[in-house]
C-alpha cells in the first residue's frame, strides 16, 4: 500500500475567518521578529539587557535588521507558495519549495530542517526515516499555510497533510502530536471558539502524551517541541490579550522567535488583526506583511482539487 502524499483542500469564504487567519499569519511573523532579538538568552540575561523586551528592533546573535524574520516565517511562506501553485498538498513541490528556500542561503536553518532537504536533494524520497530525536519544533513552526488550507477538513485529513509537510524533515510522533494540535487550536479559534475549546484541545495533546503538560513553569525553552509548546501554551491561557500573551513568552528567552512565531500564530487566530500592537505591525518588514496577506487570503479560497499522486512505502 502507498502513503497519500497530496490532499484535496476545502475553500472558505466567510469574512470573520479571512480576518482571523490573516491575523495568524501576521502573528506568526510578529513573534517571530519580536522574539528573534532575545534568542538564545535567558531569561535573566533578557531581564538585565531590556528590562523587558517589547520592540522589534532587530539585532540578536543573527544580526537581524529590525522588522526581519528568520526561518520560522521564510518557511512558512514556502510552504504557502508551494500550496498554491500546485493547489494541493503535495509532498514533491513542498520539499522542492524547502530545497529552494535552503538554496537562498537563508539567515538561518535548523540542523534538523537541513538534514532533511538534504535527503531529499540525495534521494528524492519526501519522508525522512523516523527518529526518536527529531521532536524538535521545526515542523510545527512552519504549519500554518496547511492549517488554512485545510479549514473545514475532518480530524484525520488533517493529520495526513500535516504529515504530508512533517514529514520531509520530521518524522517523529513526538513532533507530529504537538504540531497538530496547534494546527487544530488556530482552526478552531479562525471558526469562531472559545479558549476554553483551546484548552481542551491541549488536554488531549496532554491525555494522548503527557510530556505536554504544561502545568510547571517553563523558562528557556529549546527547541524541542515539547518545551516550545509548554512554554507557548502557558503564555497564552494565562494571559488576557495578544501583546500580553506574546511579552510573556519572548521574554522566557531560549528559543524565543519560535515560541513567537507559535503563539502568534494561535494567539492572532483567536484575538484577531486589531489585537496586535500597531507600533508591531508597523516595525515589520512590510513586504514580508505583504506576503503574509496575500497568503492567508488566497490558501483560504482554494478550490477542491483531487490529484492521485501517491509515494510507495
């Protein structure tokens, strides 16, 4: 038997989901700036440099100029292109669209992420082995333009597209358990939920493998998937608003552009575009904004396309 490697894709229309998508994906670029200035500190050492870090100024250990994005974003975007121009979710053109974006010597690639495209450049086989070590964020950080792409699909069509982008660079169900239960929390806030849904989302990530309980403070989180979505769930259900939510775990340092990029992709889902901080949006790269919009827009409206295309096992 084969493994499906593309996915037909639902349209979507309503006017309050565009909104709200849109405002994942500005989120997603927002925490990811925001929090690529404070990568790699501590918490303690971000408290002595800023106080604490609310501006998106650039800098940190990529030398960013402010209002740039890193990986987490620049993915996300070849994901989405990739999504788009096959209209499909189709494993070939997203690792095709990975190995273009590594060939653009990105400011910066995840050892993991790079393994990957380089098995695909070797083999051309879309599925890495699986590995118990690859339960790192990567796979999560850039999922969005699948989560909109496939608004309204059931439970198990999601799963398998999510897999289907997953997978090139990692395979671990570690990864795919907490990569999909964000992508579940963003639809369920696009489509209208409460945070309580939210959070009875996450209960299940938890009851299915409670590594992911979040109920102890996480600083410094890595980038193992696990200590990312402690630290991004923790932010979000214990705070009120977007900005408060993404201070909050910025400012735990560690892996911080990618707790950024996650929390605002959920935290712009449920909050929607008027709860991100202007003086935000404004600081931004605005082509990459630019970017952003058109993307949410279009992944939404794509038509249902059926393609058999199917990798062997």
């Amino acid at each position: 038997m084969g493994q499906k490697t593309n996915l037909a894709i639902k349209p979507s229309s309503d006017l309050m989901q565009q909104e709200h998508a849109l405002a994942a994906y500005i989120g997603l670029a927002v925490g990811d700036a925001l929090g690529a200035t404070v990568e790699f500190m501590t918490a303690r050492e971000i408290q002595s440099n800023y106080g604490v870090h609310r501006k998106i100024v650039g800098g940190g250990w990529l030398k960013l100029k402010p209002g740039q994005v890193t990986d987490d974003t620049e993915m996300s975007l070849s994901l989405g292109r990739a999504i788009l121009e096959v209209q499909a979710i189709h494993a070939q053109a997203i690792a095709q669209a990975y190995s273009d974006w590594m060939h653009s010597k990105p400011v910066d690639i995840g050892n993991t992420v790079r393994r990957g495209i380089v098995h695909y450049r070797n083999s051309g086989d879309c599925i890495v082995p699986f590995s118990e070590h690859d339960a790192g964020n990567g796979a999560c950080m850039r999922s969005l333009p699948v989560a909109l792409a496939m608004l309204g699909a059931d439970e198990a069509e999601l799963r398998r597209a999510s897999r289907i982008q997953a997978h090139i660079t990692h395979n671990n169900d570690v990864s795919d358990l907490g990569t999909e239960c964000v992508m579940r929390m963003v639809q369920c806030a696009i489509q209208g939920g409460e945070k309580q849904d939210l959070k009875n989302l996450a209960e299940e990530l938890i009851a299915s493998e409670p590594l992911y309980a979040y109920y102890q403070q996480q600083e410094n989180p890595s980038g193992y998937i696990v200590e990312t979505l402690r630290a991004v769930f923790q932010a979000f259900f214990s705070t009120e608003n977007f900005e408060k939510a993404m201070l909050d775990v910025v400012n735990r340092g560690g892996d911080s552009d990618t707790t950024g990029a996650i929390l605002g992709m959920i935290a712009g889902a449920y909050y929607g575009s008027n709860a991100i901080p202007e003086q935000w949006r404004k600081a931004m790269n605005q082509e990459v904004l630019l970017q952003c919009r058109e993307q949410a827009l279009a992944l939404l409206q794509l038509a249902p396309v059926g393609i058999g295309l199917r990798s062997e096992l």
